[in-house]
C-alpha cells in the first residue's frame, strides 16, 4: 500500500487566473442533468469496468509536464492533456511529444478566459479557433474535446463547441484535486484515492504557478491505483465505455 505522507500546505495565485472550485454553470445555464442526458457534456462514465482517465490542464510547462510525462510512462497510463494555445505555441516539442507517448490532446481556448454570461458566442468560438489551429499545425491532429476553464458551461458554451464539433468535458464532481492550489501532496492523494470508482475523470494541472505539487502526488496516487486494478485511458477511450444511452435533441 502506498503511504500517504502529509506535505504543509501554500496558498497560490495562477499566473494567469486562477480556477474556481468545481464545474460551475454560468449565469441562465440548465442543471447538469440537462447536458449530461443529452450527451452534451460529459462529467463521468458510468461503467462497471475498472478505468479511469487522468486529465491535465493549462500546459503544457516546460518544467511540470515532461516529469509527468515520464510517470505516466513507468506506469502504462495514458492521460488527455487540456492544452492552452499559447502555451502550446511556446512549447511546441512537448506537445508533440505527448502524442509520441499516446496521449489524447484536447482544447482549453487559447488564453484561458472565463465563459461567464458576459461572453460572446464570437469570442469563444475564438479562443477554441485559435488553440485548434495551433494544435493542428503543431501534431497534424485536430483535438476532438474541449474544456472550458474553471468548468463554466452554458447553451452558449455548447453551441460554440458545437460548431467545430467538440464534445464538451468537465470532471468528476468527487475528483477536482484543487491541486493548482497547492493545498499539501497530501490532500490531492487523499482526494483521489479517497474518491476513487470506475469511470471517474480526475482534474490535474500540468501548469502550476510556484512549486507543483502534483508530480510528488502522483508519484502516491499512480502505483496505489494500478495495484487497486485501475487502467488509465484517454477521456475519448473512456467515452467508449458509456453503458447510458444518451438522447441527442
């Protein structure tokens, strides 16, 4: 069994915005229940197989993803990494190296604005426009996800996935590790593993400002996992094992 070792704790601000707690709908938004039974977002996957996919946002950083790259490697595990176009266009090489190491890229808008109820559908269709292009020049591939940050979702946030015909994913209610925080290696292994059940979607940040912590927490969470008989796939892996039927209007 994996010991859990407590780490102290620091307070943190994004470099740049920091992300609200939880999946949160913008001001108009429908209940969650409304989205998910028609397909529109997708939060978890119910599934009595034994999967479950980790999810990074805001990188890729030169320091943080390639540790994580490496841990993810020495344990078989594919991710879906939440890219930001302008941090892709900096790194271009560690992008394509996730998808050298199988991993799913998927879009985060290009500056990481919130989509509240003052967007304009003009405006993220930009911001998802603009980190399509990039990803595309840099891999060759054109992502088939896309996340809102701080998981501010609307009719208007769908209807601009819609268009370049994204599927729209948030996260397990029970998996925000919050660990963009930097709340103790500690609490983020407790969260996950705590919570952890089939078909879950875990929140992680590979951009992290000050001192990450989720390299050291994943260095817990990762083995004690696999031993458990979790397998780590892409989001659009785990999609597959949606035992719901959804009806699309």
């Amino acid at each position: 069994m994996v010991k859990w070792k407590a780490a102290a704790a620091f307070c943190c601000v994004m470099l740049m915005i920091s992300s609200p707690s939880g999946a949160s709908p913008a001001a108009g938004a429908k209940e969650r229940k409304y989205y998910e039974t028609r397909g529109e977002i997708v939060w978890e996957v119910p599934t009595e197989k034994k999967v479950i996919a980790l999810t990074f946002d805001d990188g890729p950083s030169r320091k943080d993803t390639p540790e994580i790259l490496k841990l993810l490697a020495e344990y078989d595990a594919k991710a879906t990494f939440f890219i930001i176009g302008k941090h892709a266009e900096r790194y271009p090489d560690i992008v394509r190296q996730e998808v050298e190491a199988g991993h799913e890229l998927a879009n985060h808008t290009f500056s990481h604005p919130f989509f509240n109820n003052r967007s304009s559908l003009d405006a993220m269709k930009k911001e998802i426009e603009q980190t399509e292009e990039t990803i595309t020049r840099i891999t060759g591939q054109k992502p088939a996800l896309f996340r809102p940050p701080g998981g501010y979702y609307s009719d208007r946030l769908i209807d601009a996935a819609k268009t370049f015909h994204y599927q729209v994913v948030l996260w397990s209610w029970n998996q925000d590790t919050e660990d963009w925080k930097r709340p103790g290696v500690h609490k983020i292994v407790n969260k996950v593993l705590r919570n952890a059940k089939n078909g879950d979607i875990i929140l992680f940040h590979d951009f992290v400002a000050g001192q990450s912590q989720t390299v050291p927490a994943l260095k817990q969470i990762l083995p004690e996992l696999k031993e458990r008989g979790f397998r780590f796939v892409t989001v659009s892996e785990l999609i597959g094992y949606d035992q719901v039927p959804h009806v699309n209007q």
